[in-house]
C-alpha cells in the first residue's frame, strides 16, 4: 500500500472513529448547559490524546511491544496489575456505554425500549469480532463513521460566532453551578482520553506491522487523525450550545436530543442523529470488546490476533465472548445510558495517572525506545492533563454523586 | 540472540528473562516467563534449571495463602510448565523455547478452552 494512501486511511480512522457514546454525551451535556464556555476542555482532552496515541504507535514501531507486553515486562506482573485491572474496569464500563449508545439510536429509529434492543445489538457485535478481521473492524467502522461529519455540517448551518468560540478554547470560572461545571470538564477530558484508544491503537500497530520507517507516518496520523476528530467533538458542541443551550433544554431529556441535528438539517437531521449516534457507538464497542481481549492475552502471553480464527486463539476470543453479554447485561438491568456514560467518562479521568503514567515510563526508556525518546514537550503535557483531570475529578466526583 | 552462540555472557534473569513473551517453536505465543528456577547444586555455582509457565506460578508471586489454596482445588490442573533451560533456544523480544505448543502444559487452558467451549461455537 502506498503511503500516501496510508496516511490518508489513517487519517480518517482518527476522524470516524473519534466520536463514541462518551465525547458525543459529554460534548453535548456541555454545550446544552454551558454554551461554549467548556470548549477548552475539550481542546485539552484532544491534545492530550493525541500525543498518548502518537506514543503508544511509536512504542510498537521501535520497540514491537504492545503497550500491555511492554507493561508486563518492564514493570512485573505485581505493578501491571494495577493498570490492568484499572483500563479493563474503565474500559468495561465504556463499553456497556456503547452498547446503550447503540440501543439508544435504535430506540429513537423504532419506538422500542432500548433494553429490548441489548441482546440483537450484542449477538451483531460478537459476530463481526468472531467473523471479520482486524481490517474490517478498524477501517470499515471508521469509514461507517464518518456519517458523523454530519454535525460539522450542522454546526456551520447554524454560523456559529468564531469569536465566541475561540473564547471559549480559554478556560475560564463558571458563572453558577460550579459543581457541574467541574464535573463536565473532567467527564470531557476523560472522554477525550479514553485509555482504550491509545492501547486499541499499539494493538493495532503490530497487527499491522509497523517497524521504525512508520514514524512519521504515526505522528501525521496521531496529530492530524485526532485534530480532526475532535473537530467532530467540538461541532457536537456548538450544536448544543446553539440548539439546546438557548432553548434551556438538558441533555438528560432523551426525546429532545436528535434536535442537536433535526434543528439545522430537518427530518433529514433526525435521522443523521440516529445513525451516527449508532454506528459511531456500534464501532467503538467493537473496539473497546477487542481491546479488552488485546489486554488480557497480551498482558499473559496467550495467542492473540483478530486476523486468527478464533479456535486459533481460544482465550482471547473467549474474553471479547464474555465482555460483550456481560456489557449487554448492564444495559439490560435499566440502569441510564447517558449517567453510565457520563460517570464512566468522570472515572475514566479520575484513573488517568494509572493508565499514563506507567506508559510515560516506558516512552522515557532507552531499552524500549532507543533514540526515540519522548521529548520534554510531550512528558509534561500528557502528565499535567492526567494529574490534573484526576485532581479535579477526586472533587467533582463525589459533589456531582451526592450533590453539593 | 541464539543462546549456543553466545560466548561468556551476563544476562539479569529479572530483566530480561522474567516476564517475557514465550513462544513455541512455529512462533505461537504459549505464555510468559512467570518463574525461573535454580538448581541448587552442593560444591558447585547453582544453575538456571528451567523457566516456568502457567499454572499458579503468578499467583505465588502475589499472594501465597490463594496460591496455596488454588493449587489444592486444581491439583495437577494447577500444575506449571517447566520448561528446561537448554530448550530455550533464543533470547531476544520473545523468548523463544524448543517445544510444541500443542503438546505443553502451558497451553493446557488453551486448548481445554478451545475444545470446550470455542469449538462448540460456529464458525470457530
């Protein structure tokens, strides 16, 4: 395959690929309540992910370790214990978030309780894991989700006013409810960093076999697939912010959501809504359920790959064969999508300096990655965002759960 | 590097065997390093007798009370691979042993989980 082609490809997994239940619920919680003000959050959140997933890809092309063989290894099992069982716990709960995501769009496409909906969404999503390859998953739902620039789309018919918009990139004291103010920006940032997309994104960068010669081709994509992206994250909230915020409608209201999208494109809108609120969560499932089964097998040296059969690497394909029911399950108890999603996004930021830190390690160490170092730019903006985001969600956690 | 071209050579047993990628001779993955263990032998410098895979070695390493009491439950289902040193045939990313994943203990779950469960699914 030709580079060009390459990067190209690369590019727009970062772009369809970007949004999932979390940045769309949580860009769109902000927007509704706050307008622009938490733009910067996301701005933070995106940075930060880009830079995780340029290293996370340079990791595998220097050193051909995914990131949890390296963990393990570097660190001994006691230590990788933690961050293991830490990603799968988040990333568990994440991806229960996208299963709703999923049955959500399908409840607003037919009328049907989304519980009703969790058993064929689950059945659908173990078939393509059990099926299909690493190709199919990876490029064909990234290029599925791209139904998702919809809402660039939607942003720019509703002229939003850059100015104000680029006021907003700079944080800034909230004006009333600072609880929920604090609690949004880390639930944003946590979505943004979601740690399964950097270890989904090392997985797939020795699936793909990469070796040094990709570098710059992995910094063009990192930087330029994640920009993008959130790009995506940011046009979902300046349609909150010019669809919901004015009309004082929260997020919370199920029925009222699709406007996001019906407001500036029509009845054509409403159903844009539906299918890249569906096809952006179906394709992160099908990521986040592989991730798990990466992590497990990676973590003990069983066989792994998505392009094996799966009797040709029986436990990896029994995790994502367990993850998913059990993820459905969640779903099925009635428990609210959106507060999983949101809540889930809170913890995702709060376990920040478990996930990253230990990677920082491993970037910083000549063993693993030679020349090829991190630099200081990247050490200190990846460790201020994870221990700040943590910092403030240890507060705004328990004020947003037990109220202030 | 191969290990019978090596001259006089010093490896840390801790970081560069332990906990490394094992895998069998086609490539397979088969697990990791989870033990090594010496041959303490009277007069004479103790020597690297095997590596151990599987079984409850990991669990040793993190908690002996629950390792005790898994291997009492599992009995020989517990039991490791030990797989002798002068079958480690090369020493670089992986570590890479002269056996055949079909045939070890260390792929004992593998396989049991294959046979039982995986196979019985269509399209395995």
């Amino acid at each position: 395959m030709s580079k060009l082609l390459e990067i190209a490809l690369g590019i727009v997994t970062g772009i369809g690929g970007f949004l999932e239940a979390g940045s769309l619920a949580t860009a769109a919680q902000a927007g509704a309540a706050f307008g622009y003000q938490l733009a910067w959050a996301l701005l933070l959140g995106v940075v930060c992910i880009a830079f995780l997933v340029e290293m996370a890809g340079r990791l595998a092309a220097v050193s051909r370790h995914t990131l949890p063989d390296a963990m393990r290894e570097r660190f001994g099992i006691a230590f990788f214990l933690v961050p293991l069982v830490t990603v799968a716990l988040v990333s568990f709960l994440v991806l229960a978030s996208e299963v709703g995501g999923v049955c959500l769009a399908l409840q607003f496409a037919s009328g049907v309780s989304l519980r009703w909906w969790t058993i064929p969404v689950v059945l659908l999503l173990w078939l393509f894991l059990w099926k299909g390859t690493f190709g199919l998953v990876e490029k064909g739902a990234s290029l599925l989700g791209l139904v998702t620039l919809a809402f660039v789309v939607g942003a720019v018919r509703l002229h939003p006013d850059p100015g104000k918009l680029a006021a907003g990139l700079l944080p800034s004291l909230p004006h009333q409810d600072p609880a929920s103010y604090w609690f949004m920006a880390v639930s944003i940032v946590g979505a943004s960093v979601s740690p399964y997309l950097f270890y989904f994104y090392s997985a797939g960068a020795i699936e793909d076999e990469w070796d040094e010669d990709y570098i710059p081709i992995n910094r063009i994509i990192a930087g330029l697939g994640m920009t993008f992206g959130g790009g995506v994250a940011v046009a979902v909230l300046v349609c909150a912010a010019l669809v919901l915020h004015p009309a004082g409608i929260q997020v919370d209201r199920y029925e009222q959501i699709p406007l996001l999208l019906a407001s500036p494109l029509g009845r054509a809108g409403f159903w844009l809504f539906v299918a890249s609120l569906g096809v952006a969560c179906f394709g992160a499932a099908l990521e986040i359920a592989l991730q798990l089964a990466y992590l497990a097998a990676q973590g003990f040296g069983w066989r792994w790959g998505e392009n094996l059969r799966p009797r040709e690497a029986s436990r990896f394909a029994l995790v994502y064969t367990v993850a998913l029911p059990l993820a459905g399950l969640l779903i099925a108890t009635g428990i609210d999508p959106l507060k999983l999603t949101v809540f889930s996004m809170a913890l995702t930021a709060l376990s920040l300096p478990v996930t990253v830190v230990p990677l920082l390690v491993l970037m910083n160490d000549p063993d693993y990655l030679r020349e090829r170092t991190n630099g200081w730019i990247s050490n200190t903006a990846v460790l201020a965002v994870s221990v700040v985001a943590c910092i403030v969600a240890l507060v705004a956690i328990p004020l947003e759960l037990f109220g202030s | 590097m191969a290990l019978h071209r090596m001259g006089p050579h010093r490896m840390e047993l801790g970081r560069e065997v332990l906990d490394q990628q094992v895998i069998d001779a086609h490539d397979r993955q088969i697990g990791r390093v989870d033990g090594i263990a010496l041959e303490l032998r009277p007069g004479k410098p103790a020597r690297v007798a095997y590596v151990v895979v599987g079984g409850t070695t990991l669990l040793w390493r993190l908690h002996r009370g629950l390792a005790a009491w898994v291997e009492r439950r599992l009995g020989g289902e517990g039991h490791p691979a030990r797989i002798p040193w002068r079958q480690v045939v090369k020493i670089g990313l992986d570590v890479k042993v002269a056996v055949e994943a079909e045939q070890s203990p260390a792929s004992r779950w593998e396989r049991w989980i294959r046979d039982h469960i995986v196979s019985r699914i269509p399209g395995a």
